[in-house]
C-alpha cells in the first residue's frame, strides 16, 4: 500500500530542518536523476536493492543489532536521508515510529510512504486505502493475501517482515513506485518483484508441509517477533502473555509469570523455545538458561537482517531451524 503523504513539519527536528535548507537549495536531489529509497530498516532496505538492483540509491535507517528502533533518535543524516528521498519505506504499527517524525518534520508531497503494517491487512485498527482495480497489474498480490491474514493475533503483532505474504506484496509495491520514477526500467523492478515473491511462495510451501506433520505443536516465544512465521508453520504459542508483553516493553514480568514459563521451557509442554536474541534481559537469560537444562530446542532469531544475508536467506535459514527443532 503506498500513500503519498501531504504533512505539516513538526517542533521535532525543526532545528535540523533549518539546517538542511541550506543544503536544499544549493544540492536539488531530483536534478541529479539519482532514484533514493530509505528504509526504516535493514530488512526493507535489502528488499528494496533486490527490486531495484543497480537503479536506486538505497539507505536503511537501522542498520545494526545494535540500533533498537523502539527507541531510537533521528539525527541530522537521517534528516538529510528522508527529506531527499523519491521512496520510504516504513514497518509501521508503530514500530518504527521515528520515521513519522521524519516524514513529519521534512514535509514532500512527491515522496512515495510504502507502510508493511497496512500493507498486510493485518492489523485490525489500520486505516484502509482502496486502490481501484488492480487485478491485472500483478498476479501475485492475490496470490500473496494468504490465509494467514484470518488468523486473530488480538493485539496487533507489528513484526510483519516475518509475515511472508506481506513482504512479496512490499516488494510488488516497491517494483511498482519505482516503474512510475523510471519507466523504461518498469519491467525490470517488475520481474525482480516477482522472482523474489517465488522465492518467498517456495518457503511458504515448506511452511504448509511442516504444519502437515507438526500442527498443533506447542512453542514457547520470549517476545512474538517471530510468531507469523511459526503460525504458518502450524505451531501453537503457548507462552504466558504477560511474559512477552513484559520483554516486549523492556519490564519485568511477575515471578509467578516467570515461574510458569520456566516450567514451560522445561516439562517437555513445548516443541522448542523461539528466543529473540537483540531483546535479553535477566529473566529471558534465566529462561534460555532453563531451556537448555531441561534439553528443551532454542531457535534463535533476529528482529534485523543478519550481516552478510539477503531477506531470502535469512527466512529460509529461519526455517531451516524450525524443521531441525521439530526433528522433521
């Protein structure tokens, strides 16, 4: 889903955008016939230079293990990052949140916003964009509105990149945004688009043959980062709620509700423990520690692309693991 957003610059990075006026004036990025794609993170930013191949300039905001994009604080580069750029790209969910602030403070009526989170229709309370008749303008995005958009997560689950479906339907609107900057390309991002969406049906075909042999299997999640791709796999969460929503909000859980994912991890209730290995903490450690002492399985996974991995690889390593834990 792509929106062009007419916005008001906000008190926020009002000093930064004075400071880049200057810059405005003397350096026109649209002159230079340069395409630029800034993404929220690593992950859409890799999606985006597979679409786009050699034909954009692509910059991810977050871009290191590190970087916490719950937390995290523009400075003036990225200031100077999103007010030159023809395409963002968001998570959205509130996830991302400081990209808004971005977009906010640095107002262009001619960028294209790419949101995964509206994208994936997903989340109950998004606000819902009708785009006209668009049958005919790509075959996969029928393809790619999979039944995993009927499951009821309750609160919405933001970490739609591990949503598959999702991420080919971003990359046919990646594809999309940049054939209407170059045209003569337009097939080009096109057939990249669909290629990659293939490769992401494939894994989603090794998903429906694990949740053939394992539906109903019980896991254990330190934070639900991961969980869209473990319901495709038919795997059931049977973590206390309050547990992840406390790593998720970086509190401590109660020790009853520790107590009771310890004894999760550890009776033999769950087929593997799905650890999330960028938010730890002393009670995700005890539990992890638990985990291992009762010979329970640890899958370790990621909220950000792996160095030296592109978004295929990354989810199909992913998946890899999830058989290898299933024994199957």
């Amino acid at each position: 889903m792509t929106s062009r957003r007419p916005l008001l610059p906000l008190a926020l990075l009002a000093t930064t955008a004075l400071a880049l006026t200057g810059c405005a004036a003397s350096d026109d990025p649209a002159s230079d016939g340069v395409i630029r794609i800034v993404a929220s993170t690593n992950v859409y930013g890799d999606i985006a230079q597979t679409v786009a191949g050699d034909a954009a300039e692509v910059t991810s905001i977050i871009h290191s293990s590190t970087q916490d994009p719950h937390e995290y604080e523009a400075d003036a580069r990225d200031a100077l990052a999103v007010s030159r750029a023809d395409i963002v790209i968001v998570n959205g969910g509130g996830y991302d949140d400081f990209m808004d602030a971005l977009l906010e403070a640095h107002p262009n009526d001619a960028v294209v916003v790419i949101d995964a989170s509206q994208l994936s229709g997903l989340d109950p309370d998004a606000d819902i964009h009708d785009h006209g008749d668009e049958g005919d303008e790509d075959e996969h995005e029928g393809e790619h509105a999979d039944e995993d958009h009927d499951h009821d997560h309750g609160a919405f689950n933001e970490h739609v990149w591990y949503h598959l479906g999702t991420m080919a339907t971003v990359a046919d609107e990646i594809a999309e945004a940049l054939g209407a900057l170059d045209t003569g390309a337009a097939n080009a991002f096109r057939d990249n688009a669909i290629a990659f969406g293939d490769g992401l049906d494939a894994l989603t075909v090794r998903l429906g043959d694990i949740a053939a042999r394992h539906a109903g299997a019980g896991v254990a999640v330190t934070e639900p980062v991961p969980l869209y791709l473990l319901e495709a796999a038919g795997l059931e969460n049977r973590t206390p709620a309050e547990f992840s929503e406390a790593v998720e909000e970086g509190t401590d859980a109660p020790a009853l509700v520790v107590q009771a994912m310890l004894t999760l991890v550890s009776d033999g209730s769950v087929a593997f423990l799905a650890y999330n290995e960028q938010t730890v903490g002393p009670q995700t450690e005890r539990v992890l520690a638990a985990a291992e002492d009762a010979g329970t399985p640890v899958v370790s996974f990621t909220e950000l692309l792996p160095d030296g991995m592109d978004y295929t690889a990354w989810m199909t390593a992913n998946v890899d693991a999830v058989e290898t834990a299933l024994g199957a």
